[in-house]
C-alpha cells in the first residue's frame, strides 16, 4: 500500500532495512561536464559486467555490480534516503535503474540493427512501455584517438518506430572506462520501449561500447568536498523501485579529474 503518514514513514525505514553503504571511484581522469557510469569501477559494490543483450533484473538473484536491492515480500518498495559526498567540488551524481544493455561494434559504420528484446515492466508507470526510459552509450574498454557521433534508432514509449536520437555531448578521444554518453529522444518522445539500430559517423579505432537503457531515480547535487547532499521523505519525494530494479550510480564531475562518490542508500518499505 501507499505510505501516506508519518508513522508509516518510520516503519517502513524499519522494514526496509539497515542503510546500504556505496563507494564509488571513478579512476581515470575525467572530462569537465561529461557523464559517467560508476558500473565497470572499483568499490563498493564490485564492478559489473556489460553483456550482450542482457536485461537486467534482480527478481531471482542481485546482479554483479548493482548496489543491493531489498523488495519486500508484501508492499511495495521507495526510495526512502539517498546521502552522498564526493572528493570534489560541483560535481552531480544520479541513482538510476539499469534496465538492459547491448554491446556495439566501435570500429563499424555501417547500420548495427538491435535484435528485439521485451523490457522489464519498470519505467515511470510500473510498465513496460518505456516512459522514463532513457538510452545511453557507455564506454567498458579504452577507446580510440577518434570523436564518432552516435546515432541511434528506437521505438517510443507510445510504440512509433523510426525515432533517433544522438549523443548530447561530443564524444571524447581515447574516451576512459566508464564514459557515458547520454543519447537525445526525439521531439517530445518520453521514452524508449524498445532499441531498434544504431550506427557511427566514424570508427571509433578501437575498444568497447555499449549501450544502456536506463531509468534515473533520482539525483542530488554535492556542491563542496565532503558536503553531503540528501535526499529523504522530508526534502523529496519517494519515488517507488519496482520489484527486480537494479541500482546503480552515474556521475557528473563539473570541474574534470579524478573523482569519487560515497554515501548510504535506504529503502522503505510499505
């Protein structure tokens, strides 16, 4: 049921239990205003793996490399508190839902067409239609000294076919582990049901790419080294994790360099 009291707030923290602790490195020098993804680094949790066509559920058993995720047995499930800290200054971090993930020939420019896959009933509505699903192309082994642009194609969240978008920021030469491009939606689409093709202006040399569909949860702000920002039922809402999300962080260093993020992740319960 919904959580709608006070005192439904504190027993669902209790059900929800103990607050997860993350941390995060990104290790390569970053570039100033760029994303990243936090999925292939070092810390706590473990680096995932990029596969396939993988979609990404953690129903059954937690996937290598997500933060861990309780849902409960009855009820339903939000996130209840987000406190992270960075080693920088500016920087911004994103909690997301991994949702699926496909990898792409980086040396290719012909037209890669994406073999169909159904996505997990996840996105803003609790559907599968895509609303709120997002796509981005995430960088899992050191590319080469070349800026394609990324073209994809997709189907919308109200299921029209022949949508394209493209990478938001330049690409970057020899892009590091864990460069995430994020990749624009069509006029006023808002969201992917389904990935249909996707094709580089340029080879990219070498390395490896893929990419994501992803849901973002929520996002918070750090704006001093060691600053806290936070995110809780008193200063946001609750947005509600449906049963198999998979959490991970993406992460914004606004001035470049190395960086990290490290905090505590709760859910409710309820």
């Amino acid at each position: 049921m919904a959580i709608t009291t006070a005192d439904g707030i504190v027993a669902g923290f209790l059900a929800g239990g103990a607050p997860i602790f993350v941390n995060k490195g990104v290790t390569a020098s970053t570039v100033a205003m760029r994303m990243y993804s936090t999925w292939r680094t070092n810390g706590s949790p473990s680096p995932g793996t990029t596969s396939a066509g993988a979609v990404y559920d953690s129903t059954s058993n937690m996937v290598e490399g997500q933060i861990p995720f309780r849902y409960p047995s009855n009820g339903k499930c939000y996130l209840g508190r987000a406190l992270l800290t960075g080693s920088v200054t500016a920087q911004s971090t994103f909690l997301v839902d991994r949702i699926f993930s496909a990898n792409i020939t980086a040396t290719s420019v012909a037209l890669q067409p994406i073999t169909a896959v159904a996505l997990p009933p996840r996105d803003d509505n609790g559907a599968s239609d895509g609303v709120g699903y997002l796509v981005g192309a995430e960088v899992h082994t050191a590319m080469g000294a070349a800026t394609p642009t990324i073209s994809v194609g997709y189907t919308n969240s109200d299921g029209v076919a022949g949508r394209f978008g493209s990478n938001v920021h330049p690409t970057a030469s020899g892009a590091a582990i864990g460069a995430f491009y994020p990749i624009s939606l069509q006029g006023a689409d808002k969201g992917v049901r389904q990935l249909d093709s996707v094709q580089l202006s340029a080879s990219w040399l070498s390395g490896g790419v893929a990419l994501v569909v992803y849901r973002i949860l929520a996002s918070l702000p750090i704006g001093a080294i060691g600053g806290p920002s936070e995110i809780n039922p008193i200063t946001g809402d609750m947005p509600e994790l449906y049963q198999g999300t998979v959490p991970f962080l993406l992460h914004i260093n606004l001035t470049g360099g190395t960086s990290n993020v490290e905090g505590v992740i709760q859910y409710l319960h309820g």
